[in-house]
C-alpha cells in the first residue's frame, strides 16, 4: 500500500498510447519516484516521430501545494544547455561559418594570451577542493592554441572537468526579479579571464574529460561568430526555426510566471536562498545566468521535440554535414565514448536501448535519450536536486523508465 505522502502527489498524463499493462508500470515507477526521488517529475516520449506518452507528477511548489506540474512547467535542463550548444555550433559549421578543426582562438583570442600554461588535478565540483596533481603531469605545459572547437565538443581538450568559475566572475548574483550591479559582458569577461589562465589537467586530443568550461567557452564562440547574445543566438539558430516556444534562459526576465517555473536546490553556501526562477548552477549563475553548458529552461514537451528533431534529421536544424557523425563515436579508444556534444552508447543511462543510441543528462535530474533503431525518443525533467545532491535515485529512475519504454518497443505495443 502506497504511503499518503505518495497518494497526495498529483498524477495525471496528457497522452497515453501505451499498452494498460505498460502504462501501469511507469506509472507505478513515477509515483514511488515522486516525492522520493524528486518533488515533480515530467516525461516525454516519442515514437515514430509522434507523442506517444507524456506524464507529468507533483507540486511546483512542494511546500504550499497550490500548483500541480504539467505541460507548462519550466525545469531547469542542466546540461542538457549543452546539446543545445553544440547544435548552434555546428550550425555555424554546417554554414562554414567556421571549421570544427580550427583553434578556439581564432574567435575567442583571450584564452590562447597567456601562451602555453601548466597541468593540475582540478577541483572538485561537490567540495570546490583542488584535486591532487599526478606526479608525472606535474611538469607538463600545454599550449590553449592546440584547442579545437571538435576537442571542445568531444571533452578532449584537457581543461578541467569544473572549476569556481563564478568566484570571479564577480558579486553573487541578487535574486531573480532584482536589478544586478555587474552586466552580463562583465561578468563574462571576468568569467573568460578565469578560464583563460586555469590549468589544464591533460594534452589536447588524448583523453576524455567532461568539462563545463570547454562549453563555456563554445557558447562564448557561438555568440561571437552570429554576433549576437547567446539567448538571440540560441532563439534564431534553434527555437524559432524548430517552434520550441517554452526554450529560454533566464525565465523570469522572459516574463515566465514563478509558478511555471520549477524549483530546485537550495544553495546555502553561496546565494543563502533556494534556487526559484533562477540557474541551479553556480557557474552560470555567476555568469549573469547565461552560458553554454548550462543556464536553459523548458517544457518536458519541447525537449523531447529537439530530440526528435534530431533522430528524424529534421531539415530546418540545416545540419546536413554533421548529423550522422555528431552521434557516432568521435573519441576512439578511450575511456568515454563521445559524439559531438552528445554522449553515445555505450553508457549506463541507454543501456537499454540499442548500440545506435545517444543522449544526455543534466545534473538537476534531466536527461534526453534517442534510439534510431526503435525510433523512439524518450525526455525526462526532474527537480531531483531539491532533496540534495546525491545523484542515486535519479540514476535508478532513468533506468528503470528506459527500460520500459524499451520493452515496449521491443513487445510490439508501439502505434502502428
């Protein structure tokens, strides 16, 4: 029998296609997950380039109860900002705009000033400790001009998994709603400076390190060669042309009302306020709330439509060069495998699903998963990181919604 905290939590789905024995068991995964795992939970799924289930569970606001989760709900994607990203990057590509094989420096010139710098272990993101350097790398330099918008996209540049980035970036933002003493090219100058005088941890090209600050960089690339700010960059290369209305940053200042929008962790250490209406991440929070590994608002709905977009090659994303290679392997023979921007099979959260899948979570508990084989897209949003920051119940979640949105491709329960 179900607890009440459980029974009391708001259910409802907006489109069923499933199979009764199917729909019953993700919606008995979603209710044990809501509130346990996360406060509200939205997911997404496509098949056969068509809605096929969409269910949304929970408050808005856990604590007054006055707003139910449904299609309008904003979430806070994480890095999913970063599919978003590399798709404009590669845009401007597929345009010639620029070459995936040239230096990041040919358009951000700051990060090649400081010439060849050293190799440290990082910092780690959850305690913002620096990580120990490996004896053997301790005399290495690496030289910011070898950097490639291709090693940027795969994580093979050699910069840093994560670093306090927003420490100088400037004051701590002021809640959303209130005017900022720093402008937004202020702090993404300071933020740039930072980056472009930070250690590396390995030689461009040789191995795989997931870095926020090598899409820090790209989202800073893309606003310069459209010449425009990443929210008009983002809006004309993406939104407008697929139709993604709900794709934002910064939601408030969008006129988004706060109820749309869903919450998420409460920062204690930093900002001293739950974040509401504003980034969950410290780095783009400190970045004026924009950048391009993070910072991105939208429905469950239009997530997986991107999705879509991209496992049907919609012709409006104009991609044409790149998008076979973009979810094929990019980073062979080692210990990641990596398309551009998108992470490919193998990988634990799309084990389910066939060799030919790709995707990519977020760390407030999102995550997008696409099998051409089942032609099947699968979006999930939570707020997971409302209860804290351990990343266990999220896991289980995608893994167990992914394993049954694929047995049910597999059972033949898929519309005709």
């Amino acid at each position: 029998m179900r607890s009440r905290a459980v029974t009391d939590q708001p259910f409802r789905t907006e489109i069923d296609k499933l199979s009764a024995a199917t729909s019953a068991r993700a919606r008995a995964v979603i209710e044990d997950a809501v509130p346990a795992v996360a406060p509200v939970l939205a997911v997404s799924v496509w098949q056969a380039g068509a809605p096929w289930y969409e269910a949304y569970a929970g408050w808005v606001d856990p604590e007054e109860r006055s707003t139910p989760a449904g299609f309008r709900s904003l979430f806070d994607l994480a890095s999913l900002t970063k599919l978003f990203t590399a798709t404009a990057l590669l845009r401007l590509a597929n345009d010639f705009k620029l070459d995936l094989d040239d230096s990041i420096t040919a358009v951000v010139a700051e990060f090649g000033a400081s010439g060849p710098r050293g190799v440290d272990g990082g910092q780690d993101p959850l305690t913002w400790e620096p990580l120990p350097v490996p004896p053997e790398r301790a005399s290495w330099t690496v030289d910011p001009a070898a950097v490639s918008y291709r090693q940027l996209l795969t994580h093979t540049s050699g910069l840093a998994p994560w670093r306090s980035i927003f420490e100088a970036a400037g004051p701590t933002p002021p809640p959303p709603g209130s005017p900022d003493t720093v402008t937004l090219e202020a702090r993404w100058s300071a933020a740039l400076a930072a980056i472009s005088s930070s250690p590396f941890v390995a030689r461009p090209g040789e191995e795989v390190h997931y870095s926020d600050l090598g899409f820090m960089l790209l989202g800073m690339a893309v606003a310069r060669r459209f010449e425009r700010a990443l929210p008009e960059a983002m809006q004309a290369l993406i939104r407008d042309r697929l139709g993604l209305d709900s794709l934002t940053y910064l939601p408030l200042a969008a006129d988004r009302p706060r109820t749309q929008v869903v919450p998420t962790e409460l920062d204690e250490r930093w900002r001293g306020r739950r974040c509401w209406g504003e980034v969950d991440d410290e780095n783009t929070a400190g970045l004026g709330g924009v950048s391009g590994h993070a910072g991105l608002f939208a429905t469950v709905h239009d997530v997986a439509r991107f999705g879509v977009a991209w496992l049907r090659q919609d012709p409006r994303l104009r991609l044409e060069r790149f998008m076979r290679t973009a979810v094929q392997d990019q980073a062979p023979e080692k210990d990641a495998a990596r398309g551009l921007g998108w992470q490919v099979q193998p990988a634990d959260y799309l084990a389910p699903f066939s060799d030919q899948a790709y995707g990519h979570t977020g760390f407030t508990g999102t995550s997008l998963a696409v099998d051409p084989r089942r032609d099947l897209v699968v979006a999930l949003c939570t707020n997971r990181v409302y209860h804290g920051r351990d990343p266990a119940g999220i896991d289980r979640l995608r893994l167990d919604l992914h394993q049954i949105f694929a047995a049910a491709t597999e059972a033949g329960l898929a519309p005709s």
